[in-house]
C-alpha cells in the first residue's frame, strides 16, 4: 500500500543528466554495476532511489568498485579524506571523481551541505533548540561541538595555503567536514550508495557488504522490494564493525542521528533518557531506552517498549517533569518558530519538540509495561570481545562529554 501510495503522489522521476554521468561513471569501473530496477527519485529527503520494478530479495542493486570511493589511504584519518575532497573539487573536470564531487559541491536542493546539521544551524535555530533540551535532554553543549576543520585538520594541508586561503575555499572545507559526517562509511566516502536514505523498521530494505574488506561493496536487496517503494538504507543498524557488530542500534539513536544527518527520524525511533535510577545522576550509565513505532494495527497508534530496563519511580518522576516542561514551553516555541524563516530548521526543531513529547508522553501511559522481549543486542565475535564498545559515538561526538557508552546499557 505504501508503495503505491508513492507511485501515486509522485511520477518516477527520469534521471537527470548529473545522475546519468554519476552511474555512467560508476559501470565505466571495473565491476561497477547499478541496477536497471532502480530509478532516481526527488523527494522532501533529497535525493534517493525508488524500486522501477518488483525486485526479489538478495536481488544486486549496485556494486560500488573500491576504486570509486574516497579514503582515508587505511589510516582511519578523516581530515585525509576531508583532505581528498578538497584536493579533488579543486581539480574541477579533471578530477577522477568529477562527476560525484559535482554532486556533494554542487549545492543541490536535499542535498547534504553546511546548514543542514544543528551545529551550523543559524543562531536564532540553535538557540531555540537548546531552550527546548534545556539542561537534561540530549544533545547538550551541542552549539560547542561543531569541529573546526580548518585547526583540527591543519596538519594535513598545505601551510601556505592555509595562510592565505579565501573565505570561499574556507566554507568549502566547512562544506567538505559536513559531507564526511552526514555521508561517510567511517573514514570512506561511498558514491550512489550514499544516496540511500534512512529508515529503519519494516521499511528498511536494503543491506550491503562491508566498505571497509578492501573487496567492491555489493548492494542487495534485504528482503522482497515492490515496484514504487523507497529504498532504504539504515543509518544505525549497521552489522559490521563500524556499528559494533549490531550494537550501536542502543546508543547511537534518533537523537544522535538528528545531529549527524539533520533530521528526525520516522518511526520506529529510539530514545535515550539520560537519566540514572536515582534520577540525578547524568553520568551514571544505567538510562532508559525506548522504542516508538507504528502500531502494525492501526498506524495511527504507537507502540512503545523500553529496552533493557523498565524506569525507576525517581526515572518516573524526572519523564513527568521533562513532559511538564515540554508542555508549558509550547507558547514558546510556537514564538520561536515563529521567528524563524520557513524550511528545514524550523521545520526539524518543531519535528524534535514533538518527538521527544510524544517520547515522555507514552512513556507515561506504558509505565507500568514489562521490559520488551524484542531488544536484540547481539554479541560480538569472540575476537572483538575486548574491543571498545563505543568507538562509533566516540568519532562524531568527541567533544560531547554527555555521550553515553554502548556497553553499559
Ligand atoms: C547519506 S545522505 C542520503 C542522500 C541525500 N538524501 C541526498 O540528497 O544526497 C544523508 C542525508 O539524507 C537525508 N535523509 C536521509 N534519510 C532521511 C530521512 N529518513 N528523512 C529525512 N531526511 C533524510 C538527510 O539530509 C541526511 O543528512
């Protein structure tokens, strides 16, 4: 139903000439591939790709050579790929890469560049944003955590060029940080399968393998596709060892997802409560997580479950307080998004403010519900059992001291 729904909301879109040149680019590679089954489409997301045809489980949607991606050159340095980037933008029509560095530089409508992310939102934008957390909601500080690429990365480029580099190319290293952090595989840029959108849940339908075995990445379909459904990727679902074999699904969730890539998830969404059992303590590890999807039943309901521990009655108290605070800030941020010119951030700030009402909200009614059966948090391979267990965060959010850590959920 979804799927023709789409189809009937909105013609498949026939490529554009800088899509026919990005997949013309990718088959001219050795064992570069891009389905026929698939079609580009424009959607309020930006770009992404729709099913043209049914497409069978484990169908190949696209092999994206390892000679098409930017790396980091095995060093796991992103100010190398940042780096890379620049370099090859700077080349112009020449560069190797032209037809997907025209794409992430060419300021396209959805596209993702500066602006986008809460940190390099407008100041009115942010400013509202941390009203709205106030002191014990996630993302706190965050207004601090946007890096400096051009201090962070300056060892890796050219002095000179730093001394005397314009405003212009300044924005475009700015421009270029954005692209790793709301587009990269780790420290590798993935053309076409980062063109993928987002969501998880029964809509997730597509799964790729690893970037980083030093073999092509093959993207195939995860279950049975219908003609006219999005694709969908997941940002946080990930298997491999980026995503610690499955388990950053707990710790790196709709509100982290809303920092790194702009936008409020649909449902399902997963939120963190950063709030201890005595309902003091931030840095104490032991917080909520909940779940909020669909109800398969009716769509217009919800369903709610809480992960790995059910809330204390001093966890209780403090989700009535932050829903209390929620509700008696409405005239504000009604104001405040007023202020605010149409489009992304104020539409993102209002999505946010309704999420995490609805999140303290039917936590409320569910308060009494038994911890869910469905919490899936597999282990990890023996060989990786001493491994850090949040390496993930740790590489977006290093300078977020709230951070919390997977392993000690
Ligand atoms: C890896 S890119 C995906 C391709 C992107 N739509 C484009 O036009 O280039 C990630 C960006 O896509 C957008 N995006 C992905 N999934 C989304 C979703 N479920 N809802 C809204 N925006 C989404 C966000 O702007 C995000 O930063």
């Amino acid at each position: 139903d979804d799927a023709e729904e789409i189809l009937s909301a909105k013609p498949l879109q026939q490529p554009e000439q800088w899509q026919n040149d990005l997949v013309n680019w990718l088959i001219s590679k050795p064992n570069g591939y891009f389905s026929d089954k698939v079609l580009w489409t424009k959607t309020e997301m930006g770009y992404n790709m729709h099913a043209a045809e049914d497409i069978p489980k484990d169908t190949t949607l696209m092999i994206i050579p390892q000679a098409a991606l930017i790396t980091s050159d095995g060093t796991d340095e992103e100010c190398i790929t940042i780096s890379k980037m620049m370099k090859e933008y700077e080349k112009g029509e020449a560069s190797e890469f032209y037809p997907y560095i025209r794409y992430l530089f060419g300021g396209h409508e959805g596209g993702t560049s500066t602006g986008l992310l809460p940190t390099t939102w407008s100041e009115p934008a942010k400013d509202l944003l941390k009203q709205m957390v106030g002191t014990d909601l996630y993302p706190q500080k965050f207004e601090k955590s946007q890096k400096r690429i051009l201090v962070d990365c300056q060892q890796f480029i050219d002095r000179k060029e730093l001394e005397s580099m314009s405003k212009e190319t300044a924005q475009k290293w700015q421009d270029a940080f954005i692209f790793w952090v709301s587009r990269s595989w780790s420290d590798k840029m993935v053309p076409i399968l980062d063109m993928i959108n987002h969501r998880n849940g029964k809509w997730l339908n597509v799964e790729s393998t690893t970037a980083h075995s030093g073999q092509d990445i093959r993207v195939y379909a995860l279950r049975d596709i219908k003609k006219g459904e999005q694709l969908w990727n997941t940002y946080n679902e990930c298997l491999d060892e980026d995503c610690n074999y499955g388990r950053i699904k707990y710790s790196y969730i709709t509100q982290h997802i809303l920092m790194d890539y702009g936008f409020v998830e649909a449902y399902p969404r997963r939120f963190i409560f950063h709030v201890d059992a005595k309902g003091t303590d931030r840095n104490n590890k032991q917080f909520l997580v909940v779940e909020i999807d669909e109800d398969p039943e009716d769509p217009t309901k919800r369903t709610f479950e809480w992960h790995f521990r059910k809330p204390t009655d001093a966890q209780l108290h403090w989700i009535y307080n932050q829903l209390s605070r929620l509700k008696d800030m409405e005239f504000t941020m009604e104001e405040g998004l007023k202020a605010l010119p149409d489009g992304h951030e104020k539409d993102t700030i209002l999505a946010f403010y309704l999420a995490y009402r609805e999140a303290f909200q039917l936590a409320m009614v569910h308060k009494d519900d038994d911890v869910s059966d469905n919490t899936f948090y597999p282990e990890l391979p023996d060989e990786h059992e001493e491994e850090h267990d949040h390496e993930h965060e740790e590489e977006h959010d290093e300078e977020d001291d709230e951070e919390e850590d997977g392993d000690e959920l």
